[in-house]
C-alpha cells in the first residue's frame, strides 16, 4: 500500500512539474481593481506586452473597479488557482482594507499569494494658490490656522486620506478634509482655487505642473525620484515617516502551484526590467522593485501594519 502512495505521489508531483514548464499555454487574465486609464493601467500595459513576448501569450488586462479594489481582489481570491487568473495587487484592496473595513469577503493575506513586486511610485504635497512656498511654511500657516486650510484627497479611505493622517499625525497639524470622487477632480478644484494642497503622483499631476498650476512641495518617500529630483523629500525636512508609495505587484489565489507561481515570477519580473518597460517607468515617475514572492510578502506585511497604525491613531472610517 505504501509503495502505490509514494508511486501516486511521485506521479503528481511529475505532472506538477510538467505543468510548471508547459505554462502558460493560453492566455492570463490580469484584473485591475480600478477604472481604466489609471496607474495601474500604465503599470500594466506595457508589462503585458512584454509578457507576451517572453511567454508567447497574451497578459489581458481586466478592469473591475468598486469598492476600494475590494470587489477585484475578491474576485481573484476566489478564482480557480491555476495561475492564470491573477490580480494586479496595491495598498487599497490588500493592505489597507483589513483595517479600515469592519469585514472583507476575503482575507489578503490567506487567500492570496504574493508572486512579484513590480514598482512603487512615489506620492507627493503638491499646492496650489499662495498656501506657502515650502513645507516649513505650509506647516507655519496650519499651526497658526488649525483645520481650516483646506485638503483634498479621493474619497473617505483612499492613498490621498490615509497620507493626509500620517502627515497631520507626524507634524501634529490639523487640516480641513475635503472629499472628492477622484484625484482628477481634486486636482480641478486645486486650479480653480477651491482646495490648496493634496498627496498624489507625478504621474496624475504632472500635466498641471508643466505650467505651474500645481506645485510639487514634498516626495514621501526615503529618496528623491528622478521625476522630480529638486523636491526634497519629508524625510530630509525632519520627517522620515512620512513615506506613501502607490506600489503595485502581482498576487494569484492561494493554492496556486508553487512551480507556477516561480514561473509567473520569472517571466514578470523579466518583463518589468525589459527596456521598453524601464524606459516608461522613468517618464511616469515609477521605481522598479522587480521582487518575488519573499520580498513581496515582506513588503506586504510591512506595509499593513504600518496603515493599520495610522488608521487607528485617526480613528479612520472608510464610511
């Protein structure tokens, strides 16, 4: 008996194995949990074609936006573990979700696998109008004017309103919250005079900072970035905790094999690297992290509990 277990056991592992080297062989479905047109879909565009190039198949890119990336990342989580339905994975769905919503349909970090860390893009304070030159001077005019300058950020919950509570918890400021459907509409009323700061990318504002309309003030990030190499970041004015990437990665749902996840990994991370690929990256302000599965757990885990904090000093709901 124990000899036709270890030959049923051998056998399985082989086709494994075998499946491992042999995929992909149809196309994989990559799901976006936001609208088309964002950064998630500048990310994933270009490392599709690449992937297709290294695979020999399509990586097809399928947005379904709703509920702070929740509705995607579900859809993902519960999907057949085959590798090729995979979830183009950021903070909102995975890492900032489980603190901020009293119950997910899923739990990120059970139902899903890491498989790469592709890139993170820095957000930056970005002002309008005449709030103040400099950090220093911004901050001045919120001590001297507590919450009434005013603050917009994307909805109740977003990147925008959880890097506006790590700064106001950092800097001991208070600012007036503005809630807005979208960084486009946030960055309208900026123009139009209506709010005077927002954390976003450059990537979202760098069309408004061609001709002054929005002016970069601080990166949160640990470095500079190439995209905007002469703004100083939060940590080099006193504030090292202040650091908000959009990052973006690649998750297959829990129980995928573990030679097709070394497979995806491979040939992503070749494809984030690809030249065409690092080339674009630079012009939208994206740092390539090109990471596998351990890396990206590591950052994962960082990252929640790092939100889950400054949810909890700021009392955050996402209603």
């Amino acid at each position: 008996m124990r000899s036709i277990l270890a030959a049923l056991a051998m056998l399985v592992m082989g086709v494994a194995s075998a499946s491992g080297q042999s995929f992909p062989d149809r196309p994989v479905r990559l799901v976006i949990p936001y609208a088309a047109g964002g950064a998630l879909d500048v990310i994933g565009r270009p490392v599709a074609e690449q992937f297709q190039r290294i695979t020999g198949q399509p990586l097809i890119l399928e947005n379904r936006a709703g509920a702070n990336g929740t509705i995607a990342a579900d859809h993902v989580a519960k999907a057949r573990p085959d590798g090729y339905t995979l979830f183009m994975a950021t903070s909102g769905p995975v890492t900032v979700a489980p603190s901020l919503m009293a119950s997910l349909p899923y739990d990120p970090q059970q139902d899903l696998l890491p498989v790469t860390y592709l890139v993170n893009m820095p957000n930056a304070l970005f002002a309008a109008g005449g709030v103040g030159q400099d950090l220093p001077a911004i901050l001045a005019a919120a001590r001297a004017a507590p919450g009434r300058i005013s603050f917009g950020y994307p909805g109740p919950g977003s990147q925008g309103h959880l890097a506006l509570a790590l700064m106001s918890q950092a800097t001991g400021t208070e600012w007036l919250g503005v809630s807005y459907r979208g960084a486009s509409l946030v960055l309208n009323d900026m123009v139009a005079g209506t709010v005077s700061l927002t954390f976003t990318t450059f990537a979202t504002a760098r069309g408004l900072m061609a001709d002054g309309r929005v002016r970069p003030i601080a990166v949160a990030a640990a470095s500079r970035t190439a995209s905007m190499p002469n703004v100083p970041t939060f940590a080099e004015l006193g504030f090292p905790s202040v650091e908000v990437p959009l990052w973006a990665g690649v998750m297959a749902p829990k129980g995928t094999p573990p030679d097709i996840v070394a497979r995806l990994d491979q040939a992503l991370r070749a494809a984030v690297t690809a030249a065409p690929v690092r080339t674009l990256m630079e012009t939208v302000g994206a740092d390539i992290a090109a990471q596998g599965p351990a890396e990206f757990g590591a950052m994962v885990q960082a990252d929640h509990a790092r939100w889950a904090e400054v949810i909890r000093l700021g009392n955050i709901r996402a209603d």
